[in-house]
C-alpha cells in the first residue's frame, strides 16, 4: 500500500490575470469563469464598467450566474438573495429581513484596458494597477492593425508560459508562415532580468525573412535583420516583440514590427485560460489583412502549438515538473529563468 | 506535498430506502441498482413478491444481474453457482459440488407497498416494517388522482432533502404554476419533532392561491388559506402536503389537498435516485387532469430544481456542508434541523 | 476523515510482452502504446526490423510519436532534438550543439516472431530471448490455418488470465458453437507446474464434440475425447491447446486441434491489451474457413467474454482480489496457482 501524494496547488493570488475579453462581456451577459480554481461571475454595469463577484451564494452555493439581474445587482435564483456590485446582499426576502453579517460573496478588482478585462484575484488592498503589464499599443493602433483571441487548453499554465518563454521550438514545430528555418535554435537567447520583469531575446541574420514578414519587406529574397523579445511579467502574462527589417537597425521606424500579447490565466492546475492579442505598425489600415493574418495565428496555435503542450501534458501526467528531471538545453535559459522567478513569488506569497 | 483527505461516507444502514418502483419490476426484469455503494439485484418471484440479493457474485464477483433466472433460483452466467432468493446456494457445478460455506449472497428485506419498492440496507433483525413511512393515500385514492415518478440526480442526497426541508426556494425558483409569489419567505416556517419525525410548515394567505389550485377553487381570483407541510422521516423520505381552501379552515374536507412523496435514494456519495409519487382530494376522477399534473410536476424538478441543486453540487465539489462555512437564514431551520438530526442517527449507528 | 490509500501497482519489468502484431507496424508506422504504465513508440526500421523507444522526449517530454522520422532516428517535433534507434541523441540544434549526457530515451529490447512483436520491458541485460513463449506453430502452418487478432479491454490484466486459466466458464458462458455442455464443471482439473510453466488441462468425453469440432469428425453426433490444456507463462501469456478425436488417443495425428495463444499486456492497472492468434491441424489449406473461425471466436469474446470481464472489473472497482475475499471453487485451482506464482514473481523482483 502506497498513499497517494499530490503536488500543492500553486497560484499566486496576489496578482493580476486576465479573466475575458472586452468582446466577451455585452450588457446581458452573466459570463461565469473559473481563475485559479475559483468561480467568478462577471457583468457588466449600466455605467459600463465590470463587476466581478465570486460565483458562488454564501447561502447555500448555488452560483449566482444562474441569477437574475436588475440595475448593478444580481438576485440569486434559489432562495433570493440579491447582491450589489460590491458582492453586499441588498436584500434578505426571508424571515425580518435582517441580513445576517457574513453575507456577502467576495468581489474583485478589475481593470478593463486595451481589450481585456483584469482581475485582481488576492486581497484588494494590494491590488496595485501600475503593475498591469503594459498593453496600450492595442489602443494606440487602429481597430483594423489590432486581433483579439481566446483559446482554451488542456494543460498547467507553465507549459504554456514554456512555450513562449522558449520560441527555438518555432524552428521545429510550426509551417512555413512563422517558421525561422532553424536559426533560433543555436543562438544563446539574450535573459535579462529588470525589476520583475524577465526578458529573452533572439537577435538573427535571417535569408530570407520569415515568410510572414518576408512578402511586406523592399527585397522579399534578400536577408533581413529579424529580432524576437518576450518580456514575461507575473504570473504568466507575456509581450513578445516580432520584428524584421532591412538596410537597417531601426526596426520600429523603417522595419516591420508586432507587438503580441501571449497571456495564460489557469483555471484549474490541469487547465488555462490563453488570450492572445497582436497589433504591427505595418499595413496597419488594411482590415483583410489584419482579419487573415489573426486567423493564421489562431490556426498555428490550434493546429501545432495547442495539441503537442496538451500531449506533453498528457505524458507528464499529475507528476511534477522537476520531478520528472528534465534534460535541460540552453534554449531553456529564460524559460527555467521563468519557473525558478515564480517559485520564489510563490513562496513569498505563502509564507 | 499535501496529503489528499476525504470526508467519511455516511449512510445510514439500518434504514428505509425506496429502491424502485413497483411499475420498474415485471415478472421477467432482473433490475440491478447501486443503493447507498452497493449494487443489488431485484426481481420479482413466482407468487409476485420481491427478492433482494446483493448483485455480487461470492466467487469472481461477476453481477448476477448478468445472470440465468429459473424459477425463483438465479444462475451466475460465469461460471454457473446458483442462488435462491435468499441468496443461499443450491448449487454448485464444479468437482463434487460441495457449496463452500461462505458461498452466499446477502439478501435484503424487502416491502412492497403504494407503488414502492423499499429494501432495509442494515441487519435483517433490525428492519421494523412499522418504521415505514406512510404512504397509504397512495393506494386510497383510484389511479386517476395518483402518480410515480423515477428521476436520477447527480448531486448528494442531502442537497435534495434540503431542497424539500426548505420550500422557501418555490418563492423564488419555480415558474408561475407553482410559484407561491414571494408570501413564504418572510415566514417563519414551524418546525416541529415528534418522535423520529421532524415537521416544518408553512401557512399563509394566497391571493389568489397557487396557479395549480386556483383555477379549481371556487373563486379563482380571490384569496385563498394555503399550507405546506413537510414531514422528513430518517434518512430522506419526505412526505409533503400542500392545501389551499377559501371560506373555511378545514382543507381535507372543503378544498384542494395534495399528498406528495419525496423520496431520496443515495446511489454514491454524489448521485441519487429520486423518487416522486402524488395524490389528490380532488379531480380524483380525471385521468387526464392527473397525467397533465405529474408532467407538469416532472417538468418543474427536471428545468427547475435539478439544474440549480447539480450547479450547487458542483460548485461545492467534495467539500463538506459545514466545511464551506453556509451563512444561514430563516427558512433554513427545518433543512438544518434535518441535517442535525441525521449526523446524530449516523454517529449512533457507527458507534 | 479518512486517508485514501491504493494497492500498489503490480506488474513485472523483467518480463516479455506483446506490444504489437506484426501487422500492426508498417515501414512508415510511428506506433505509440502504452506497455504497462510507460508510453513506448514502435516503428520498422529500413532493415525491417522493428526498434522501441520510450515514447518521451527527456527534454520537455513531448511524445516523439509525433516527430519525424529520417532513416532510422526520430526527431522532437517539439525542439528538435534526434534520437537514434538506441535512444541515444544524435543531434541537438541548440547552442553549441553539444549533447547532455542524460539527454536519451531508453530503448528496449525486441523480438518479432510468429507474427507477435514482443517487447522486454525491464533491465536490457536480462532479455533473455529463450524465455519466449513458443508460439512457432503459428509460423509452421500455412497462412490459410493462421490468424491473429488485437482487442482491447477495460479491466486488470490478471481478469483475463484467470478467464483462460479456468475454463470451466465455458461450461456456462458461451454459446453452441465453443459450449461444452457442462462436462468440464464436475472435473478436477489437473493442474502442474514444471520449471516456470503451469499447466491446467482438462480431458473428457463429449457426446458429441463440442460444436466447433463435430462437423469435422468422422462421425458427428457420435462421442469423442477431447481435452484442453492451457500452459501459462510468466506474466500472463498461455498458450491453449484444444483437440477432440474418435476412435483414438493420439489427438495430434488422428484428431483435430487447436493451436490457440491468449496473450494479456497491461496497459494500466485498469486496461489491457489482449493478443490472441490461433492455428490447426485440420483444413489447413481452406482460408475460408480459416476466416470465418477466427471472426466466430472474435465475437465470442467480445459478445461473451468482454461484458462479463469488464462488469467484474466495474463491480471489484479499485479493490483488490484477495481483499475481496472470493469463494474459491474447483476449478479455480489453476487460476489461483497462477495468481500465487505471480505475488512471488513480484515479490522477487520488487526485493
Ligand atoms: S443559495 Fe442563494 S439564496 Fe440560497
Ligand atoms: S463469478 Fe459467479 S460463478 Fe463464478
Ligand atoms: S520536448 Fe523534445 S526537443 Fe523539446
């Protein structure tokens, strides 16, 4: 006989995560999702702003998704408990009335900016919103350079964040469309660590230019100066920079650039949340374009990306990362860099 | 590394339980159900009586319901034991055909009553047939003002006792058909124990009364006297009485009465069987008023109550009741007292 | 509260098992299936060999079932990384290039033969090929007298061996066509170990043969000898000769027989993969009859075997064998000889 042991949990609570997408939440909607193994139930108010309330009745747990709504407030469907926008009952239809104090359902911080919606999922007071990672090149492009996607996946948010942390895998894994023809891969990526910020750069001579990037450029055939940068800001929200350009090293004023958003919310241990957005400074008023070039991401992601995380996911089972020793190469730099960051905010966190 | 716990499973064993209904069982079905964990086979002898064997072979443990019925002896299709209805071996096939002593199957006590199929789970010595509860107006009353019904629920008994216990929820859950129209909540239902019984119930003033009775009320319009009573009898068979009466306070005799069975049958921890039977004081005659009625009541639990109390199974996962810490109000002292009551039987019982 | 504990899995390592048909592996064939509890990858080499490696890059364990293939290695199609058919790398195009020495997959020793891909699942170093289960009768008779089938079930490898092991069930479980009328149940079946071999045969006198063989007697309503003898090797491989005759006592040269293998690998504790082929000593040259032998005993074992196994399975749940305390009849003589040989098997091999 063996008991059966089981990896403690680990998400950070004190952090912000993206929960939905602006398209995601009209003024019906009682959009219910779960964030790091809690129920939240998001609306939106008359004034337009998002309230989001734990989705869950402290009366006997029905989920107040399920409710109904009138003006900012949400009265629970089994018994009749109505709840404002600040997760306070308003309203106690049984016996005098009196509502009892403990009440209430928790309700959360959150920031609607450049197309998500942020929830701030730990202890209010500390939610701090100069600590969003910066989006705002989502707004500053127009509607037609800017794409917003939700993906949904069977796996822990760090194979993701791994993924992404560690773009060499573009070399083997995906089509010709963002395919860098293996130069990535004996490059030693560039780790810098500034403030809570953990960035990997690939810098390279690419002859040509990925394909994406290649047809836009003066001289399609000819070698092109290309650069990938992942900015990762806890716990697992990412910016990565794409960038070509020839004849040059101002990427931003005479090359092609996108600027990609690649953000993991976990909803339980063994499954996440993945939003992707992606703007460019290329082509910008060109809708079509914009409209296919999203649906190619989609479809790499989908098609490449989503169903090799989810069998790697598959092999490793319940057992831990480090448990299983993986063999470590130097494309894992910032990656491992990554983990071993969020380790220790954990432990902070819970001690 | 956290060490995965679980709450201990609690059934009572020396109980009561509805295990099918009497329409389930012709003379030809070997029905398997898991009552309380534990598979049992039923089905009906020669002189129409049932017979109870657990559906559990002694020696590979295949399901005798998988079995060869001859006579009122059934026959293990594997490797051919057979079992009376006592579930005694008579014979065994194999070598000199010896019947090991401890090849043999529990049976059960068995009573059919009402339309009821109910098995006694504990020690046959203790099963007191005088502990059943009552449901005799179901056999009183011509089959035109009867009804049985069989749902299957995955949700723990107990959130469908306190669903019963605590009417209050028809306020606020229930469409117009039977929607009390916001008169219970504000109450304080009156719960009474007598002896092994716990009662909780409801009087108010309807006006006009209950949809379902109204339109058969002498004014439909008008205000009309109306009770609830539920009567919980141990483990979870709930006899339910609904009533609405104008000019007068004798409601058997002058108005509308309605005698329903709520009967909860714990499959496993997280799955049970739901049996629902009805009769009535009036109409008794109309068959077609009585199959609009039970449809109507089907209709009600399966869109109304079933979604809402697997939403809250759900949202509570495995955690226990009291573990979640439920803020309580009101109308809840009848389901609590239940609720109380209970942990006390199933403490006495595994002392 | 109460801890949950599990039995511990229990399958031998230094073992032979069938992975594979023969048919199964084409020369392109990235096969992945999981051998007790490790995923393995099986593909034909360019000499038509076949190689088997864990299907686990030690990288970031992504299966290499989905990489690519070049002449004998396999690329990750995750970061590239190549493995040869030893499960040493070979190339990694990260970096500097240089290879981590614990950067390789264990690879695993292999024997085709008889149409069945056997896989040694334990220490290379004792692989030892001449404790192979004999089946080259399946090699020696002509194409028209041989066949081979995969099915797969849901239920503990060792259910399958004790089906086999006590065939008595045949008596009540199947059909005309393999019946044997009840004639095996009263008899002890006579059980031998000898080296690593046990042995359980039955011999008895049919009137007339069971249906399968009595067409193809001399005289087919008339008595006939027959027997079975099932020799079970370590882990749960047996081969099981079937034979009838008229008129004499040398089954092989006067009679009919059947060359039949009943080949269990577990998948997990739960699944199994089950291989089972067959050949004769009669008809030899009638394909027809060949096919239409092979499709009656498929259905025969997933019409009749198949449910009654996996039903035992769903009733013992996660129990264990003995935990459950069966009652132990006559014929279970050899399938408990079976089960004892290997707890010590085990037993060894865990000290
Ligand atoms: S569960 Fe919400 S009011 Fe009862
Ligand atoms: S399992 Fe019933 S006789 Fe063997
Ligand atoms: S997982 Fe195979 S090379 Fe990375």
């Amino acid at each position: 006989m063996e008991l059966i042991t089981k990896t403690k949990l680990t998400f950070l609570k004190n952090a912000w995560y993206v929960a939905a997408l602006t398209t995601e939440l009209d003024t019906e909607t009682l959009l219910t999702r779960k964030i790091i193994d809690e129920t939240v139930l998001f609306y939106r108010k008359e004034d337009g702003s998002v309230a989001a309330l734990r989705d869950r009745c402290p009366h006997r747990f029905a989920p107040l998704s399920k409710g109904i709504r009138s003006g900012d407030e949400i009265t629970c469907l089994y018994h009749g408990l109505k709840f404002n926008e600040l997760g306070e009952c308003t309203h106690n239809p049984h016996g005098n009335g009196k509502i009892p104090k403990a009440c209430a359902v928790k309700s959360y911080e959150i920031e609607e900016r450049d197309g998500f919606i942020w929830i701030w999922m730990g202890n209010r007071s500390k939610a701090d919103r100069s600590k969003i990672m910066d989006c705002s090149v989502l707004s500053q492009k127009p509607d037609t350079a800017v794409g917003h996607i939700y993906m949904y996946n069977k796996c822990n948010y760090q194979l993701l964040t791994d993924n992404i942390m560690d773009l060499s895998h573009i070399d083997h894994l995906h089509g010709p469309l963002i395919n860098t023809g293996g130069k990535l891969s004996p490059l030693l990526p560039n780790v810098q660590e500034e403030g809570e910020v953990i960035s990997v750069r690939w810098d390279w001579l690419a002859e040509p230019a990925m394909q994406l990037f290649a047809v836009h450029l003066p001289r399609p055939e000819d070698e092109a100066n290309q650069y990938f940068q992942v900015d990762w800001h806890a716990p697992s929200n990412m910016h990565l920079k794409v960038a070509a350009v020839q004849d040059s090293t101002d990427y931003t004023n005479d090359g092609l650039e996108l600027y990609d958003f690649h953000i993991m919310t976990p909803e339980t241990e063994f499954s996440t949340h993945y939003f992707f957005a992606s703007a460019r400074n290329y082509l910008e008023e060109d809708g079509e374009y914009n409209a296919a070039k999203m649906a190619g991401m989609e479809q790499a992601f989908i098609e490449e990306d989503k169903p090799m995380i989810e069998a790697q996911q598959q092999e490793m089972g319940e057992s831990g990362f480090w448990e299983l020793q993986p063999v470590l190469l130097s494309s894992d730099a910032g990656g491992i860099r990554v983990r071993r960051k969020l380790s220790e905010l954990l432990e902070i966190e819970s001690a």
